[in-house]
C-alpha cells in the first residue's frame, strides 16, 4: 500500500458506513480522489463532541485552476450528449444516493452535527432536486415564436452556459450542493464545486456516488480548502461562466465585486431576516406548532429560520406562553441521539446567540425560557424567548442562525407589515391568519421572495427558491433553476 493510501485507508467513520468508500478524505477532481500536492490537509471535527471526524486537502490556488481545466475540457462532451442521456446519468446518481442514503446521514451528522433524523431528511431532499432536474433534462425548452420579418424563420434556444462555480454552505452539506450541481449538469454545464471546510465529506461522498452514476470525469468536481485560496481563481477566470453562491450577504456581495471583471452569470441565495406573522383570528395551536417548526429547525441555522416573531397584542401572551412551553420541551443533545437540538456549528455562532440574548435583555426584554450555553457542551445552547423585544435589538436586524426566537406585539395589520418589511432581507416571511383578504393583501404587501401561509414547510425540488432584495438574486429549483445555467440564443433564417 502507497503511503497515500495508507494516509486515507477507511478509518472510524469509514468504519461504521455499509460502504466505507462514500467517507472520502480527499478532493475529488477530474474523476479521481487528489491530495494536496503540499501535504497540507484540514481538519473536520464533530460538533457535538470536538472528536476529529478527519481531515480533508487544502488545495492551493494553482491545483484550483488545475480544476478549472479539467472543467472546461470536459464541458464539450458533457454539453454534446443528448438530454436524454444526460437525464438517464442523472436518474443514476440520484438511484445511488438513495441507495446510499443511511451512510450518508451518518457523515452528515458527524461532520455537520444534525439531529440524525434531519440528516435522513435532508438526504431524500439532496436526491430529489437530482430526481426533478433529470426529468426537466429532457425538456431545454427550445421555443419558436412567430416571425415579424417576410421569408424568415425565427427561433429562441437555450444552450447551456459552460463551466459553473458551486459555492456551498455547512448548514445544508448535501442539499444545497445538488440543488446547484443537477440543475447545471441537466443544463448540460461541468461544475466546480467548493464545499465549506467544516462540512466537506458529505461532498465527497456525492462525488464518489457521481462517478459511479457515470458523470464523466471532470463534469463534476469537488475542490477542497480555504475558501479565499480556492474561489479567487474561480472569480478571476473568464471560463467559469456562472457562479452560484449561497451563505451570506456580506460574502455575497464580495463574490459580487470579484466577480465583476469577468461579467459572470451570478447566482447567490444569500441571508434571511423572517418574520413569522401571527394575527389575532389564527389557529393559535397550529400558529405555536409552525413556530417551533420556523424556528428551530437544524437547530435554529437556517436561512429560511424565523427571526423576527410579530404577534398580534390580543393573544400576544397566549402565544408567548405556549411557545416558550413548547421551546422548553425540546430536546437538546448530539445529532447521533437524534434529540430535537443539536449543536451549532462553531464558537462564532454560540457567540452570536449570548450576544443577540444580552443585548435585548440590555434593552428591556424579557427571557421566558433558555438564554445560556446548555450543559452538552460549549457549542449547544438552549432553545430561547424573548419577549417584548425592541426594534432597536441586535436580533431585531441581524440575523441570528440560532435557537432564538424574538418576540414583539403589533396593534395593526399596516404595522405589522412595516415592520416585517422594515430590513435589507427578503427571503421568505410566515404569515397566520384565517381572514382570505388578509392573506392576499398580505402576501402582496410583504417585500419577499416566498410567503408561507399557515404552514412552515414550503421548499421542494419543483418551487423556484429565492429573495427579494440582499437575499440574493436568481432562482434554484424549478425550471427557473435549470435556466439560470443557460444562455439565450436567438436564431433567425431566412429561406429565400
């Protein structure tokens, strides 16, 4: 055995997995597993008990413009197969990972540290985007439109772009990849993926899967390391035609700058801010039941996470009550327990969450359950309600990526929906209410790019996601998702 192989022989994890082939400690360019030419690695640890679940290469800035290459090399046979083939590719892979869908639950929670049971679930969410995008494969969606010239024949294709640039982030290691990557690859783009330091395996394993669904080498790469060192070349370089980014507005409006000299097709799906809306005539149980829902789900570190908690003053502390009831009930411990809490993911963000709790209680607000760091471990921290939070509170515009929930009354529907639109996001917003014309005018008043009425959950393979405003720009899903990957070509022939 080379010492190559020996360093990245199955171990631990690997250990545990049906197939320990899927824990891939190494980059994964071009069809084969790649170690950083310097040696250098970077290492993954386990939110929930600080174990070193492994490590993964940390690829210099010329092996990420290697990358680019072999991107661009392959993107002629990939583009030129037919739909139908590039669909049956990606039947495939999406079959694997179902196939594979325990093994890859497990990495996930060791690396990312969900509830285990999330982690089942955002799997079957990862597979179904590669599921939809094989079937909108076959339809690129040629259209003829009739001629406004004598003897001419006009029509409108769309081709597909060339390389992407896939930035993802921690929160969703899975999903947010394959929402990109089969949207792209049905598209008939080769992509470059780079997923977050702290969550890389869970990106391996679905490159391990991609070659075996017969993805051709260099159409689907994973590039590992530090973001800066890896991305910059992506920036710079006039071959990645589209670059799709999601994480935060601040990060996202760099990407923006950088991306700027090279006119890149740009999609970003960036923070969130949600208001969760609750009026006096909503069923106050489901409204507390979709809270908890909107609230802490992936233990508060969604962007769709609500924030900003309006209620109506005439059952302002009903709800608040049964919330803060319904908060202190959940379960708090590791992802492999499967409790309804799990870790965050960093000191950073167990630091935003004492900040946001210590401002507001500066300010006047009030703590009706949790508000510390749990007895886990440091980077566990209660379920927690404010009450009576000011708008001036940091939590009030900023958004926190944690298991805290704001709360303030409203008097009227024209200041609830001031105030749920009064910040620079506009991701999606939650709205209760049984009235049919305050839904409406609700749902039209509120500056988002999704509206959830009475429910939580919303997002899916075959619904465009995306914000208004810093919350990013273009769509994923859907067919709006596939045609951010294409270009727009106009034909006109004359057959006189």
């Amino acid at each position: 055995m080379s010492s190559l192989s020996a360093k990245y022989a199955p171990s631990g994890l690997a250990t545990t997995l049906t197939d320990p082939e899927l824990f891939c400690q190494l980059a994964h360019v071009a069809g084969r597993p790649l170690a950083a030419a310097s040696g250098e690695d970077l290492t993954v640890t386990d939110p929930a008990t600080g174990d070193v679940v492994g490590t993964i290469p940390a690829l210099s800035a010329e092996e990420s413009s290697a990358a680019i290459d072999q991107a661009d090399a392959a993107f002629a046979q990939w583009s030129g197969l037919l739909p139908q083939e590039r669909s049956t590719i990606l039947r495939r892979w999406y079959d694997l990972i179902m196939d594979a869908r325990e093994d890859l639950a497990q990495i996930m929670t060791a690396e990312q540290g969900k509830p285990i049971s999330e982690s089942r679930g955002e799997i079957a969410y990862a597979a179904s985007f590669v599921e939809f995008f094989a079937e909108e494969a076959k339809r690129p969606n040629i259209e003829s439109v009739t001629s406004h010239l004598p003897d001419a024949e006009v029509e409108i294709w769309r081709e597909p772009a060339g390389v992407a640039a896939l930035i993802t982030p921690w929160n969703f290691p899975a999903a947010m990849i394959t929402r990109k990557a089969a949207a792209a690859l049905a598209a008939g783009c080769t992509c470059l993926v780079h997923p977050s330091s702290e969550t890389p395996f869970s990106a391996t394993a679905l490159a391990v899967l991609a070659t075996r669904a017969g993805i051709p080498a260099g159409a689907f790469n994973v590039v590992t390391g530090k973001a800066p060192t890896i991305v910059e070349p992506w920036t710079a370089d006039a071959r990645v035609r589209v670059l799709s980014f999601t994480g935060s507005t601040e990060i996202g409006k760099l990407l923006y700058r950088q991306s700027a000299g090279t006119v890149k097709r740009l999609v970003m799906e960036l923070g969130g801010h949600a208001p969760f809306i609750v009026f006096a005539d909503a069923d106050l149980d489901q409204a507390v039941e979709e809270a908890v829902k909107a609230k802490f789900a992936t233990s508060g570190q969604d962007c769709l996470g609500a924030n900003r908690f309006f209620i109506d003053r005439r059952i302002y502390e009903s709800f608040a009550e049964r919330f803060a009831e319904a908060a202190a009930a959940l379960s708090v411990g590791p992802g492999s327990t499967d409790p309804d809490i799990g870790p965050l993911m960093n000191e950073k963000a167990v630091a935003k969450q004492v900040s946001h709790v210590e401002d507001a209680l500066a300010k006047g607000a009030k703590c009706l359950t949790g508000g510390r760091v749990d007895e886990n471990g440091p980077l566990f921290f209660q379920p927690t309600i404010l009450t009576d939070v000011p708008a001036d509170a940091l939590i009030m515009n900023e958004e926190t990526f944690g298991p805290v929930a704001a709360l303030c009354p409203f008097d009227s529907e024209e200041e609830a929906i001031a105030r749920a639109n009064a910040t620079e996001y506009g991701l999606i917003a939650y709205l209760h209410t049984m009235d049919p014309r305050r839904i409406y005018r609700a749902s039209r008043q509120l500056q988002f790019g999704m509206v959830a009425v009475n429910r939580t959950k919303v997002t899916g393979a075959p619904i465009p996601f995306g914000g208004y405003k810093q919350s990013g720009m273009g769509r994923e899903g859907a067919r709006l998702g596939m045609e951010e990957f294409t270009e727009v070509k106009y034909v006109c022939r004359d057959w006189a």
